[in-house]
C-alpha cells in the first residue's frame, strides 16, 4: 500500500471538523481565484472568512459548498466530500448565496413554505423562522416587491428554515440596515449556543470581531492567516491611539513623549500612536493634563487593514515580476 498524498483525501482531518479543506485551487481562465488554500472549520465553531472584494471568498465558499467543483485539492464536510451534489449533505447544511435565487411570483411566506418542503422542514418552522429574520409582518408580500434588505432577510431565513447543523452565510448582512444587522447577530448567537457551526463572509470587522471565534484572511485567494480575533490583535502589534484635543500639547512635544510612535492630526485632536498606552498617558498628564483625552484600543480592522495592505502591496510587486 502506498502512503497517502497530504492532498488525497485520506489526508489527517481533525475528527471534530465540521468542514475541512484541503490545498484546495480553483481557477478561472487562467487566474487563480483560490490558490491553495488548507482550512479546518470546526464543529460548533463561528468561523469568519475575510477578505477585499475578489480575494476567492465565495468561491473557496461555493466549493465548501458543493456548488463549485475545485480544480485541485480536497474538500470534507462532516467526513463527506460535498461534490458532486451530495445528497445526503443538503439537509444538514444551509447555504445563502450572494445570490440567491428566489421563487419570485410567491408570497414570502409561500417561498418559505417551498423551501422548507424541499428539506421537509415542519411547517411551523416557517413562521418562527420569519420572525426571527424580522419578516414576520411580511407573510403576504410577493418576493418581487420586497425592498433589497427584506430579500435579503428572506434569503438567510432560507439558509436556516430546516435548522441545518452546518450554516453559511456569504455577507448576510451587506444590505440589512442597522437593526437587522443587530437582530440577525442575535440570531446567529442563539444559533451558535445551540451548538451550530456557522461559516460567515463579512466585509464588517466589527462583526467578525463581535461574533467569530477565529478568522480566516484572504487575500488573491492566498490563506494569509487563520487566528481567534483577539489573540490576532494582540499577536500583530497594532498600535493604540490616544487622541488629543489640538492646541493642548504641539506635535513636536507630543512626538517626544516615551513610548510616542507617530503624531497626526485628524478632525480636531492630535493622534498620537502607541504600543504602551499607560506610560503615554502617564507622560501626557504631567505634562498636559489628560482632559478630553481620548483612548482607541486596536481593533480587527486595524490589523485587517495592515495585513491586507501589505499582502496587496506584495501581490502587486509578484505579479508585476511575473509580467
Ligand atoms: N464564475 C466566474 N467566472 C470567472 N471568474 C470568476 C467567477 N466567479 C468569480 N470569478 C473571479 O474569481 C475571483 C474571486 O471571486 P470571488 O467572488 O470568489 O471573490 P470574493 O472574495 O467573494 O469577492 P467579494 O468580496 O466581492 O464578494 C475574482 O477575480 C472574480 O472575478
Ligand atoms: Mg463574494
């Protein structure tokens, strides 16, 4: 017996891996849009993919999903390869699209209805389901008169009407407003508690931050890393800003002050970057006062923008080197 090829689909898989992805490429034309690519989503995890627009995020989605077939490499949901259409697998996974298809000529609560008998979902999930995605007061609405945002809500309430183990969700909340951006976070959350496994592309980092438990980056459809939000922050370094209000110390002093890495002015404070928040505070108020001084700790947008920043800078300069 020859030994297995890590790329073979014998290759070690965590056993408490609800999708596990394996050096995984897909190209169109000749363009790599997802460049090997190995992952592991684990069981009961919320797991964020990110990255800019055209990074190979729905695509390394699709294939996950059993919609796209990849060029090379393996793909395992619940120990089962999702293509060709696995069967078996629809039940147990609950897919929205960037596009979603959509039953235009029925009423929401007919579309829903249809979706659910595919699954043979119980009918009163339906309504539970509608109310959750705060279309309950839309039962009677035809799906093409309903504004971008509603579709949008009916498109997630089709992902999760069958209460599938395994849920992913391609930027749910891009055209949701305010409010249903909040509500579907609570959703998500009950749904997370339940012990779901959520797969989740978003272009908002706060969302990532407030709801994932690890992170993937894409970037050219390269995995740039993979990390729990917070322990990404604290690894990368991004610096903390302390804001000033102008006037108050100049940007020479300021730049002086121990621990003080870069001084800028924007909107009325002076910004002044640091890795060591207290010492900077402290320097400040002997020699200042710390009234209307305000404090910005490191978000993951702040390292999502450098890691993403640089990553596009060096695909350019390789790209332009291939030229
Ligand atoms: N069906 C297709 N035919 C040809 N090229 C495609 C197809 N689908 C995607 N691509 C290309 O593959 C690359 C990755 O696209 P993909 O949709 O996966 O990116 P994404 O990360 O989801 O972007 P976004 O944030 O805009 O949704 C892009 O360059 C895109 O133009
Ligand atoms: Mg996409």
């Amino acid at each position: 017996m020859s030994s297995p090829s890590p790329t073979e689909d014998s290759a070690a898989r965590p056993a408490q891996a609800a999708v596990s992805v394996r050096d995984v490429t897909k190209s169109y034309g000749g363009r790599k849009a997802v460049d090997g690519v190995s992952l592991d989503v684990r069981r009961g995890e919320f797991f964020g993919l990110l990255g800019p627009n055209g990074a190979g995020k729905s695509t390394l989605v699709e294939i996950m999903e059993g919609l796209r077939k990849a060029d090379s490499g393996s793909v395992a949901v619940f120990g089962e390869a999702p293509w060709p259409r696995n069967t078996a697998l629809l039940p147990r996974m609950g897919v929205q699209t960037q596009s979603s298809a959509f039953f235009v000529r029925q009423t929401v609560h007919e579309h829903l209805r249809t979706v659910a008998a595919l699954f043979g979902a119980e009918s009163a999930a339906v309504d539970a389901t509608l109310d959750a995605v705060g279309l309950g007061g839309r039962h009677d609405v035809r799906v093409d008169d309903l504004s971008g945002g509603q579709r949008q809500r009916l498109a997630i309430a089709s992902a999760l009407v069958h209460g599938p183990e395994l849920i992913f969700l391609d930027e749910p909340t891009a055209a949701l407003d305010t409010e249903g951006r909040r509500d579907l976070w609570e959703v998500l959350r009950g749904l997370k508690e339940q012990g779901r496994t959520i797969v989740y592309t978003t272009h908002h980092l706060d969302e990532a931050e407030a709801l994932c438990d690890r992170v993937a980056i894409l970037v050219a459809g390269r995995l740039v890393v993979t990390d729990e939000p917070q322990h990404l922050i604290g690894t990368f370094g991004a610096t903390s800003r302390l804001l000033v209000p102008l006037g108050r110390i100049d940007e020479e002093r300021a730049a002086a002050l121990p621990g003080v890495e870069a001084v800028s002015v924007r909107g009325g404070h002076l910004v002044l970057e640091t890795r060591a928040t207290g010492r900077v505070l402290a320097a400040l108020d002997a020699v200042a006062g710390l009234d209307g001084v305000q404090t910005r700790t490191p978000s993951l947008e702040d390292v999502y923008l450098d890691i993403t920043g640089r990553r596009a800078d060096t695909a350019e300069e390789n790209q332009e080197q291939q030229a």
